[in-house]
C-alpha cells in the first residue's frame, strides 16, 4: 500500500464505528531477570521487576480498534470477581472503546499472566472456565448484542471458546444486518451460519479441516474444503510471514503476499489483523486494499512485545520502511531512535551507543565497530554533520558528505541505526538513548569519554573498543594527497 492510499484511509478510519462481541481476557505480564535456579526445584527464579495489565482477546480486538481512530462498542462475559473489576477499569481507561459487559458470577473473568525474562516467556498461567454461556447469562448477552450492533456496518466475533459465542449469540449478530466477521478457534465452521468472512490462521485451518496448510496449493485444498464444510460467504486465512489467502465463494482462490518481519511476539496478532480488516471495511474499503491495510498492521504488531497495538504513525513509517532499501530506513532522526530503542528495550536487549565523523571509512572503523557492537544487542551510532565535522577537522573536511557516510555506515551488518546531530559533542543523544554501554576508541582514557558519567549515573558502563594502528582518516587522507601528481 502506497504512502498517499494509507494517509487517506487512516483518514477514512478516523471515528468509524464497530461492534466487536466475544471472549474477553485480561493478560498480565510479570516481567523481570533470571540470575539463577532454585534450590528447590531445578526451575529459574524470576526476580520481579515490573508488571504490565491490559485487555486481551476480544479486548485486544477493541483495543486496535481504538488505536487505529476508529469507535468500538465491546459486548463481552466477565465473573463477579477482581479481575472482572480490572476489565471495567481498563475499558473505562481507553478513548474510543465503549463497554457493554454481562456479569457472569458464577465463573471467572479470564486471566492470562505471563512471566517473561529476557524478551521470553518463561511460563503462562491461564484461570478460566471455557464453558458456554446459558440461562440468563446467554439471554442478557442476547439482548446487549440485539441492542448494541442494531444498524452496525460491522460486527465482529472473536471466538476464544471461553463461552460467550453461543449459536444464539451468532444469530443476534447476523440479524444485526451489517457485515459480520469472526475469528474462529473452532473445529467446525458450520456453527457460525453465513456470515461474511471467517478469519482463522493456517494452523486453525488445518485443525478445521483435517488438510495440511504450508503450501498455496494445499491452502487453496483446504479452504474449498471449508466452504464446502459451512455457509460462509467467504474464508480468509493468515499465514504469518506468506501473507493472506481469500477464498470467496463462487471464485478461485487469491493470495496477498506477506513481507519478511522481525517477529518478537505473535501473540494478538490475529487480533490486529480482524481488527484492521474491519475497521477499514467498515469505512467503505474494498476488501482487497482492506487486506493489504491489515497485513501492514499485523507486521507492526508482531515486532511488538506482549498483545500489542498498533498506532497510525506507525503505519505510515511501516510503510515510509518498506519503500526504503534497508540501509536507508537504518539512518533515523533522535526521535525514532528513541521509539526504536523503546521497542528494543521490551524486548529486553541491550543498546550500546558510539559516535564519530566516519569520514573515509576504513578497516580500523570496521574493526571498531564489530567489537562494539559484540558488547551489546544493538549498537547506535552517532554521526557527526557536515558542519560538526568541519568544527572538529578543519577546512577540507568532511571528505565524503554527511548522506554518503551515513549511507556507508548504515550498510554495516555491526551498525543498527545511524543518528546525524550537528551539536558539537552527542551528549544529547546520550541523554535521549541512555544507552546501556557508551563505546569509545582506546585512545581516549575513560574519563575522557564525552558522556561516560551519564550512562554511569543509570547504572551503564564505559568501554574502549581496540584501535587498529596505522589506519585513521587523516593517514589515508596524507597517503591519497602524497599520490597525487604537482
């Protein structure tokens, strides 16, 4: 999707409205460091650190929803509990998501806690009852969905299994009469009626259908086996990094391909992906840019930690990145560095940060820069602007201008963004990466690191990366001048 066609779409999403009805969770992430094993068992010890809490499956559909501009109305099941109460809490929290939530006391709200360390799950703990809804617990749901999605362009149902999609809440969410989508955990289809679009991923699919799912071909075999299993108008199957394939009753069989990401954590992506799709369908999208809308909001998400959300920025730079060669999209101003590192630092990495003009590169600079970036997860490199250079060099330099070095430097494997500044000194960089390791050439001493007592007051080190003799800019720049004929 081109840069203009998504600015007008994020448009287009600003203030749309959707119904989304299902499973709701509550996922907590107690994050924190494993320095050793227990005396007790042969089990690491997590030394907490931090926790994070916010709402999951249904909820992290309305969740997107919401980041993206767009209005969700959340029709789901909670217990008479503290959980449910926290349900409550972080619905009331979130701008754009509007809470219609049927108290079952006679279950729990479903809680999902994760224990993570290092950018990993170490262990998950689920509390839950995945029980159907019945009674008049199913007829209160009834009667929200009735009210709620009357009129809606849009219903979407996102079925965990936890119990609240019931058949009669199915039927609720059809006689609604917009669009109805649902992303289904289910073994058979055939329980959702002729709805709009099913949404599994190529997994579920497989348990759907009993069909391998790796190939096109064995893709395009397992969903017309699907529809031929249920009413569905339509079943559309995501499959990760090979993108998204679409059958639509009646027609052959299309792929979308996916671009190659970073996965941190895929956990909500498929949240992300229905939440995307319906948003955009529900502005008046066709269905196939709708598509490419949701595959770009799904990459961004799985480079996320946790059941993440994606905002519209980071869209338009998803999609400023993929037009990009990938050195260019590692040459960055101070403020995405700082999301950027934001983003690596939920991931539990390490930043170092070095800096320098890079004016000629050589073989000492490589040298220099594979052992800094051997002491950290990710290395930032600072770079002096034509100016600074000048300041510091004198007249006759930089040789190389400051896009070219920049160039250079980002096409390094050791390199992961390049930063210019124009200051004098990187000190502001330094304050605004807080870079757990700041690496200097060993020909300055330690005290004489622009920056050192900074990164040392957040509990940060120093380190003096080897200098290879003989190789520096001015000598090759004295070597160059002396060959040159008078």
């Amino acid at each position: 999707m081109d840069l203009s066609t998504l600015q007008q779409l994020l448009t287009r999403l600003s203030g749309a409205r959707i119904v989304c009805v299902g499973d709701l969770m509550v996922d907590r992430f107690v994050y924190g460091e494993v320095t050793r094993v227990s005396p007790e068992a042969p089990i690491p010890v997590l030394a907490r650190d931090r926790e994070l809490v916010m709402l999951g499956g249904a909820g992290n559909v309305a969740r997107n929803v919401a980041a993206l501009g767009g209005d969700v109305a959340l029709v789901g099941l909670v217990g008479g509990d503290s959980e449910g109460h926290e349900a409550l809490r972080l619905i009331g929290d979130k701008t754009g998501i509007e809470g219609f939530l049927v108290t079952d006391p006679g279950r729990p709200t479903t809680l999902k806690t994760r224990f993570v360390s290092g950018g990993q799950q170490l262990l998950r703990v689920d509390l839950e009852a995945s029980i159907p809804a019945v009674g008049e617990v199913e007829q209160r749901l009834v009667r929200t969905v009735r009210d709620v999605a009357a009129g809606a362009g849009v219903v979407l149902i996102s079925d965990y299994g936890k119990g609240v999609v019931t058949d009669a809440v199915i039927a609720a969410c059809r006689e609604a009469g917009g669009l109805v989508i649902v992303d289904s955990k289910a073994r058979s289809f055939l329980r959702y009626g002729e709805v709009d679009v099913i949404k599994p991923n190529a997994g579920e699919l497989a348990y759907a259908t009993g069909l391998p799912t790796s190939t096109n071909p064995e893709i395009e075999a397992a969903l017309v086996h699907a529809l031929s299993l249920c009413e569905a108008k339509a079943i559309l199957v995501t499959r990760a990094a090979k993108g998204i394939s679409l059958a639509v009753r009646g027609q052959p069989v299309r792929h979308f391909p996916g671009v190659p990401r970073d996965v941190f954590d895929a956990s909500g992506a498929g949240d992300t992906t229905i939440a995307a799709l319906g948003l955009a369908l529900a502005a008046g999208t066709p269905m196939e840019q709708a598509i490419e809308f949701a595959m770009l909001a799904s990459g961004v998400a799985v480079g996320k930690a946790g059941t993440a959300t994606v905002l519209p920025e980071e869209l338009i730079e998803a999609s400023l990145t993929a037009h990009m060669a990938p050195a260019e999209g590692k040459i960055v101003t101070p403020q995405r560095m700082a999301d950027e590192i934001a983003r690596w630092r939920a991931k539990g990495l390490r930043v170092g940060f070095t800096n320098g003009c890079f004016d000629i590169l050589h073989r000492g600079h490589v040298t220099y820069l594979n052992q800094a970036r051997s002491w950290c997860d990710r290395l930032v490199v600072g770079l002096n602007s034509d100016r600074s250079v000048k300041a510091l060099k004198g007249e006759g330099r930089p040789v190389n201008d400051l896009e070219g070095r920049a160039m250079v430097l980002a096409g390094l494997g050791a390199v992961d963004l390049v930063v210019p500044f124009d200051e004098d000194t990187p000190i502001k960089l330094i304050e605004a990466a807080k870079p757990e390791i700041l690496i200097k050439g060993s020909d300055y001493s330690e005290d004489q690191v622009v920056g050192g007592d900074l990164v040392k007051s957040w509990g940060g080190e120093v380190r003096l990366a080897q200098i290879v003799d003989g190789y520096s800019t001015t000598a090759a720049i004295a070597r160059m001048t002396a060959k040159e004929p008078t």
